[in-house]
C-alpha cells in the first residue's frame, strides 16, 4: 500500500470548536483530542438518556462487531456484559455509559468532524464496498486484484478493544472508512480509505483522542 497525498480534505484548527485541539503530524495523519464530557452528551443524546435504548442497541451491534478484552476475543455477549458490569460496580462507575461507548454510536463524533473537512461537494464518506473499484479501474483482471487487496487488508467491521489494567480502563476503538465520488453512470468509486482509531480512557475521563489516516490504494 502505498501512502500519497491526500485530496480531498483539509484539518485545520481554524474553525473548530472550543473542544477541538488538531494537531497534524503529517500530511496524511490527523489527530483530535475531544473533551470526554463533550463527547459523551453527544452520544447520551442520541440514545436520550435512555438506558433501554443503549442495551437494544448494544444488542443488535454485538453481532456485527468485534469486541476483544485485553486483546482477547470475546463472542460471548453475556459474558461481556457480565463481566464489564460487574467490575463498573465494583467501581462505582456508570456501567449505561460505558455500555453506549461500545455501540456504532462511538463513530458519531469522528464522523461529524470527517464531515466538516470535505471541501469538494462530490466527494462523501461512507463504509467500504467490496464491489467498488479503485482509481477508475472497471472490471479488470487489474480492477479484480485490487479489489482483493483491499478486501484483505481492510473490511467494514467496527472493533472495540477493552483494556483494564489495574482499574485503568480504557477502550481503543477502529474502523476504516472511504472517500468516494459518484461517476456519470451511476457508480460509486473509492478514491482514498480513512483509518479512524479512537482512544477514550474511560477511568480517567480525559482527553478522547481520534486520530485519521488518509490511505491511497495503488
């Protein structure tokens, strides 16, 4: 895989929120540090402060994502659930909060400010489609290859990795994304992929770090 530079959006930190720290390591690497409390409303509202609302929706996201503890693989949900819950008592935590950070609503966040970068009106972000071709590629046994070669390295899948270690727990959450445009006969081509890794310490309530990767697949 090859890294060039990217197209299609611009970070910078003059017209963001008071919440929003952008600190650009290089061209193609952008990192955000959120307010937790901030980030965490956000999310609560979607759910409306409803804890019923989160458990369904945890639910229906286990399923469809992989969620590992302390880098182990956990396709258990009531012994996911059981064991966070649990432990968050023991601790005197909100187990509903850290419920809903481990739901698709984790991405809402990320994706807003992914959003505000676009500056080319044809250009949107979506999951990754292992039908699409690559760089105008249609068809081809070259288009074929490509399209395996990201299925390979990349998929669509929302990862949660908790870690508690010595009651510090914090979550590392990662999914990869697309810019893509839409061509004259109605196709979808992926231009560039975008790696979103999020940090969210949750013992410790500071700082939520988001950090994007612009890939370019050659």
């Amino acid at each position: 895989m090859k890294i060039e530079k990217n197209k299609f959006i611009f970070i910078n930190d003059d017209n963001t929120s008071d919440n929003l720290h952008i600190n650009n390591q290089n061209e193609n690497e952008h990192i955000i540090l959120l307010d937790y409390d901030t980030y965490i409303s956000k999310i609560s509202s979607s759910y409306k402060n409803n804890s019923s609302n989160i458990n369904d929706q945890f639910i229906k996201d286990f399923s469809r994502a992989s969620y590992k503890i302390n880098n182990i693989t956990e396709n258990n949900i009531y012994t996911f659930i059981d064991y966070f819950e649990f432990l968050l008592y023991q601790l005197n935590f909100d187990f509903s909060e850290f419920l809903m950070l481990c739901t698709q609503a984790v991405m809402g966040c990320p994706l807003e400010i992914l959003y505000k970068t676009i500056y080319n009106k044809n250009i949107y972000i979506g999951e990754l489609n292992n039908t699409n071709n690559i760089n105008n590629i249609n068809n081809t046994k070259k288009g074929n290859k490509l399209n395996k070669n990201i299925d390979s390295n990349f998929n669509n899948t929302l990862k949660f990795n908790i870690f508690n270690n010595k009651n510090d727990i914090y979550l590392l959450i990662n999914k990869t994304l697309r810019y893509f445009y839409v061509n004259n006969i109605g196709v979808d081509i992926t231009v560039n992929l975008v790696d979103v890794n999020i940090y969210i310490p949750f013992y410790t309530k500071e700082k939520i770090i988001i950090t994007y990767k612009i890939l370019r697949n050659k």
